[in-house]
C-alpha cells in the first residue's frame, strides 16, 4: 500500500484504513460480528455515552427494584413463573444461555483477533487469508477474552452507574443534577479509556503474545500517555463513520425507488401477494445494506486504531498542537 508523506498522520492512517476495508472484504465477515460487542469503537463510547446511558437505566429499577439492573433478570423470573417444572426449566434455561454464550464469546473475540490481525497485516504489506484470521483468533482466545471481557465489564459498570444517575437527576433538580453532570462526565472518561485499552490491549496479545494483566496495563498507558491523540482521532473516526453512514443511506434511498414504484403498481392492480412481496424484499435489501455498514466500519475502525497503536512508539504530537505550532511560526 503507498503512502504519501505530504498526509498528516490522522489523514494517512484514515485512507489507509477505508482502504483495507474496502478493497478487503473478507474482513467484513469479522467484522459483523465484532460489532456485537462493539470491538473498536471508541467514538461511539465517547460520543453516545449519553444514548447508552439513558436506554432502559431509568425505568427498569423502578419496575423491576434493585434487581432490574440484573441483565436477564426479567427473562429470568417469567421462566421460572410460567413453567410447571420451575426447577427444571431453570436448569435447561441456563444450560442452553451457558451454550450460547460460549458460542457468542468465541465467535466475537476470534472475529475481533482475525480483524486486529488481518490489519495489522495488510497495514504491513501482507495479505492475510480467512484461515489465518481464524487460526490467530483460536490460537490468542483466552488472553483476548480476558482483556475485552475485562474493560467490556468496565465500560458497562461506568454507563451502568451513570445511567442511574440519570434516573435519579429526573426526579431532582439543582444540586443533584449537578451530581450528575460530573458523574457523567466520569462515567464517559472511564468509558472511554476502558473501550481504548481493549483495543490496545489486544494489539498487545496478538503482536507481543503478552498476557492480560501486561496487556490491559500497557494498553491502558498507551491510551493515557497519548490520550490528545486518540481523542482526535475517536472524533475523526466518528465523522468519517457518519458520512459513510450518510452515503449508504442516500444509495439505499436511491435503490428503493423502483421498489415504491412496484409498490403502487401492486397497489393499484389490488395484488396484495405483490406488495408482500416488496415489503418483504425491501425488508432484506435494508437488513443487508445495516449488517454491510456495520462490517465495514467496524473494520475501518479497528484498522486505523491498529496503524494507530504501531505508530505511537513514535510519540506524535496531536493535531492541534502541530496546527498552533504553525501558526505561531507563520505569525512571526
């Protein structure tokens, strides 16, 4: 892959980083299932800490007590009411959420190691295959999972605490929305930084075979010393995303338009097989263009934060602080 020196380092490692994913699509399919645990992406933590504070933290302690926090606790309860075997359904409930869970686990964190990887390698001037994302994901499993489970678990107790925080604030006013405020902005930072280190972290397992508790201490010291940096670039990575996201939408506005033509066609000549048809096809197209998004940016992202991480050893300034530079240079 070419690159020019005349790029800034955001602006390199973006175009370098849309262009892996797109030129290699096979990284997609790790990619859509990365995005289930959000496996790189920063920016949304930062920048939807709010979003993901606020959906369902304000009513379920109010519906369900203390244990409405509980994920699953609802789920939980309406199995053991309905069942005439209480005992029994509990115990096959949980033997199969035990089963897909470890299905789940290993399917997203060899998918996040293969992405990482893969990559790294292209970035590199390699050519990774299929196979050898999956054999690097089975091969670092367990190091990974520690490392994403840990700052995943992080990441949910800060939003978590936040979110309750915002239930509480609803109720009052004055001097404990201020409480929030700060609260949140805690809540956010911690958020943050935990979703940075996963990724650096990770990069540690997968290039430097360090185990977790070196991996998330390292990861986590990268992701502090240069914290300007990756602020920068979580805000770029999330414009970038947003204007991608803007795009498929306009394309996906585009192709529905014979389909609202065919639309009204079955309309007209009353053929309701027709319009379930559409419906039904319009329907797909949709899903597919979300799930195609999705896998792209997850796999544009983790890309640039990997040329990211190689490219911190080198201790760039951030963007701002070139920018004031020069212009205190030019001024004189």
């Amino acid at each position: 892959m070419s690159r020019k020196p005349a790029l800034s380092l955001h602006r390199r490692i973006i175009r370098d980083a849309l262009e892996i994913a797109w030129h290699h699509k096979h990284l997609w399919v790790f990619g859509f299932f990365a995005t289930f645990i959000g496996f790189g992406g920063v920016g949304e933590t930062l920048f939807n800490a709010f979003t993901a504070s606020a959906d369902g933290a304000m009513w379920r302690p109010a519906m369900l007590g203390a244990n409405g926090f509980v994920p699953g606790y609802a789920t939980v309860r309406t199995v053991a009411s309905f069942s005439p075997f209480p005992a029994l359904a509990m115990l096959l409930f949980f033997a199969a959420a035990a089963l897909c869970g470890a299905i789940f686990a290993w399917i997203t964190v060899t998918s996040s190691a293969a992405l990482l990887s893969g990559s790294r390698k292209i970035a590199r001037g390699g050519e990774p295959h299929f196979s050898d994302g999956v054999k690097v994901g089975a091969e670092k499993f367990w190091p990974l999972l520690g490392v994403i489970a840990a700052c995943g678990a992080v990441v949910c107790l800060a939003l978590g605490i936040t979110g309750g925080n915002l239930a509480a604030s609803m109720r009052a006013g004055g001097l404990q929305s201020l409480f929030f405020i700060g609260a949140f902005a805690l809540g956010t930072v911690i958020a943050f930084f935990a979703a940075l280190t996963a990724v650096y972290g990770s990069a540690e397992v997968i290039a430097n075979d360090a185990p977790v508790s070196k991996a998330l201490r390292d990861g986590f010291l990268t992701a502090q010393t240069h914290w300007f940096v990756n602020l920068e670039m979580a805000a770029l990575l999330s414009l970038t995303g947003l204007a991608v996201g803007i795009a498929v939408m306009a394309a996906a506005l585009v192709c529905t338009v014979p389909l609202i033509f065919l639309m009204a066609v079955a309309s007209t000549f009353g053929s309701q097989g027709m319009v379930i048809g559409i419906l039904t096809l319009t329907a797909v197209i949709l899903l597919v263009l979300a799930a195609a998004l999705g896998s792209f940016v997850t796999t544009f992202q983790v890309a640039a934060w990997t040329m990211l991480w190689d490219e911190l050893d080198a201790k760039p300034l951030p963007k701002i602080l070139r920018w004031i530079g020069l212009t205190s240079r030019k001024s004189r």
